[in-house]
C-alpha cells in the first residue's frame, strides 16, 4: 500500500541545478514538487502595472477568473490583491472590469 | 451551478510563473476547465505553447500531477494512465472510493491535426477521461504556421498574404462536430469569454461517465496580431458574430447556449482588430469579407437546424 500512496508535496530544492552532475536529477527528469513555478518570477516582463481602485470595486471576480497568470488573489469572495511577483501586465483585468476599477499604468513612470 | 464566488474557495491549480506570454489564451482555459470538478485530476498536454512553457525543468505551473508527451499522444497517454489507475483500483492499491479525473489537454495543431487518431482512439474505446483542445488556430507555438483550424483567409508564416496569395485558402475543418459523431456521453464547444458556460461544460465533463471532449477558443495575442489586453474581448467577439458557437451534444441531443436576441453581429467586427485579417480591408479585397460571413452564415444555419432552433 505504502508503494502506491501519493506522497505529499514536498519542497524539492533545486539550489545549484545548474552544476549538478546527472547523477542527482531525478530519473526521467520528472519534477517532484507540484506548482514549483511559483518560484519563478515573471513579474519583471511587465512593462504596464494594473491598479486597483477600491471605490469602483464590486468584487463581481470576473478579473479573477479571466486571468492568465494566476495573479489576482482572493480572499472571501472579496478582491485582494495583485500577484506582481507574477503579473505579466497584460491588462485583460482592465479590460473585462465592467466597472472599470482596473487601470494600467506605465511601470517605473510617475503616478 | 457553483457562482463566481464560490468558484473563489478551489484550490488553484494552475500556478503564476509560467512562461506563457502576456495575455495568453491557454491559461485561461486551463484554469477554467480545472474549476470544473473538485476530485483530484491527472493532467496531461500534447506538445504545444501549453505544454513547454508550463513545465520548462526544473519547473512546473501544475498543482495536479502532468505528464508531458509528444505531440500527437496526449489522448493516448492519458487513455493509459486511466487504463493503469483502474487495474490499481481493481487490485485495491488505491482505495475504491478515491474517484480521481483524468484530463488531456492539446492545441488546435496536436488535436484538429498531428493528434487526431489517437484523440479519435481514445474516445472509441470509451475511456473515462476529458480532453480539451485549447484552438487558438495555428501552429502558434512554432511560429504561427496553419492548421486544420486556422480560419479561412487568415495569414500565417506558411500562409501568407501579400501579392499572390490572400492568407489560407481553405476554410477550417469542425473537429467538434468530428467528436460528435463518436457519439460519446459528452461533447462541447466553449470559449474563456463566457466562463460560466465554459466551468458549467467542464462540470458535466468531468462528471460524465466515459470520453469527453471541450473544444475552447483560446485566442493568441502573438499570432492573432491583436493587444495583448484584448484576448477576451475578441474571443467574446467570436462567439456574437457567429465564428465560434457554443454548444454542446449530450448523448446526441445537441444544443445551442448561445443565440443572441438581436441575431448575429457581423464577422467584421471580430476581424477587424485582427493583424491577420488585415488584408481583407484592403480595397479590392471587400470579397474576402463576404466569402469569410458566408461561411459562417451557412456553418450557424446548419447548426441551429441540428439543435432543432429557428
């Protein structure tokens, strides 16, 4: 039974992957932790940054669930924050709110 | 059907930190159709924009377990280790009650194209999985050369427009109606646009006992020449000319979830902000536009008589 049981996530450290010798990657180059790309960050291709504004906020999600990035969070149903370790600055957020409580602003520009 | 709200309580399983480009299609979808079932899923994906840039080693965007094949066997691999979970079940090395989903997902060129047969085998032998063709309608992942689903007169790298030629020839091919005629339990065509629909069809694919296939609009920013901010509009913008219908075929009823009170609006206005119908508004080319409605024309009247609609 303990052969078939799933195991349970792990964090698999990858420090120094690239002077490891074949002998230490895992066999079939299979990736033991799930989800491990949320160490990645893509958040510096973007060149435009979303902005939230809470007055025109309704919490409707439709942001949320029409991202691309994983990168708006939500917490009790309610509009949290943005992921900029990961947001791409595509603006589809801005672009879906029927509210419009989503601007893009230039990144690095004043405002 | 679960709201918005309550979608917001899943677990997410496709994670930031993949290197889809800005604004992609494909992720959007993936996240959709994962929303559909709460049960672990097994995932799979062809070969595709999908499958490279959310594994890139020694990372992966997957919260469920992914395996990665060749271009034309994601349905083939993910038919096996649906085939092996059930020997283990049988065996009971896994618990009898543990119900675990298998879904494949492929682009429009490892699906409409390089996988077909093995899609095609898959759903034949009626095995208990989803698959999920994210079209965006081009080899996009390569560098945008034509498929079996690029429209009619679009430019592509292997189809250009310019002085002897007006972007592909030929009209697309409907690999949802192909998977219709299986006639497996459940078979849809769905868009990130209406994310209600799309999470509704992945629920009952999930949730059907047997093959199912979805096949989503997933518009790609880079090979559609479109902003990158404009992904969802202009898959909205599919569905309310006529491009993209949805509908779905459940036990052979077919039925269409989408008509517009006010009927169709033109093709126009989902090619124009496109850069790979550009040339259709060049003067001289106005045929282009009338071939292109044309075709939808008759492909929405066909279909609406086979859902049995006015």
């Amino acid at each position: 039974m303990s052969k078939t049981k799933i195991k349970t996530q792990t964090k698999w450290n990858i420090k120094g992957i690239e002077n490891w010798g074949w002998k230490k990657h895992p066999l079939g180059a299979t990736i033991p932790e799930a989800g491990n790309a949320a160490d990645y960050k893509t958040g510096g291709w973007r060149s435009n940054r979303p902005i939230w504004d809470e007055e025109k906020c309704t919490n409707c999600l439709i942001c949320w669930i029409n991202c691309p990035d994983s990168s708006i969070r939500v917490k009790d149903e309610k509009w949290d924050s943005f992921d900029y370790d990961h947001c791409k600055g595509c603006g589809i957020c801005a672009n879906v709110c029927p509210t419009k409580a989503i601007t893009m602003v230039e990144e690095g520009g004043e405002k | 059907m679960a709201t918005i709200k309550e979608l917001s309580h899943k677990e997410e399983r496709l994670t930031g930190g993949h290197r889809l480009c800005a604004g992609c299609g494909a992720s959007i979808a993936v996240r959709q159709v994962l929303l559909g079932t709460d049960n672990p899923v097994v995932a799979g994906s062809a070969t595709g924009c999908l499958e490279v840039s959310t594994t890139p080693y020694p990372f992966t965007a997957w919260g469920t377990p992914f395996i990665h094949n060749a271009f034309e066997n994601s349905a083939a691999t993910m038919s096996g280790v649906e085939g092996a979970y059930n020997a283990l079940k049988r065996r009971g090395k896994i618990p009898a009650d543990k119900e675990i989903k298998f879904v494949a997902f492929g682009g429009d060129g490892g699906t409409y194209d390089i996988g077909l047969q093995s899609l095609s085998g898959a759903m034949e032998r009626g095995h208990n999985m989803l698959y999920v063709c994210y079209d965006n309608g081009a080899y996009m992942n390569t560098g945008i050369q034509r498929s079996g689903a690029t429209p009619f007169g679009a430019a592509t790298t292997t189809s250009p427009a310019g002085k002897v030629g007006q972007g592909k020839p030929q009209a697309r091919k409907d690999l949802t109606q192909i998977m219709a005629a299986h006639n497996i339990p459940y078979v849809a065509q769905a868009s990130i646009s209406h994310w209600k629909d799309l999470v509704n069809k992945a629920e009952k694919a999930f949730a059907v006992d047997g093959p199912a296939f979805i096949n989503v609009m997933s518009p790609c920013p880079r090979g559609w020449r479109t902003p990158n901010e404009m992904t969802v509009e202009i898959a909205k913008l599919a569905v309310q000319t006529g491009f993209w219908p949805l509908y779905e075929v459940e036990d052979g009823e077919w039925k269409l979830n989408f008509k517009p009170a006010k009927g169709l609006r033109p093709v126009e206005e989902f090619l124009k902000p496109q850069g790979r119908f550009k040339h259709f508004f060049k003067p001289g080319n106005e045929h282009l536009i009338e071939e292109f409605q044309s075709q939808v024309d008759k492909n929405w009247e066909r279909l609406k008589k086979r859902c049995g609609v006015e």
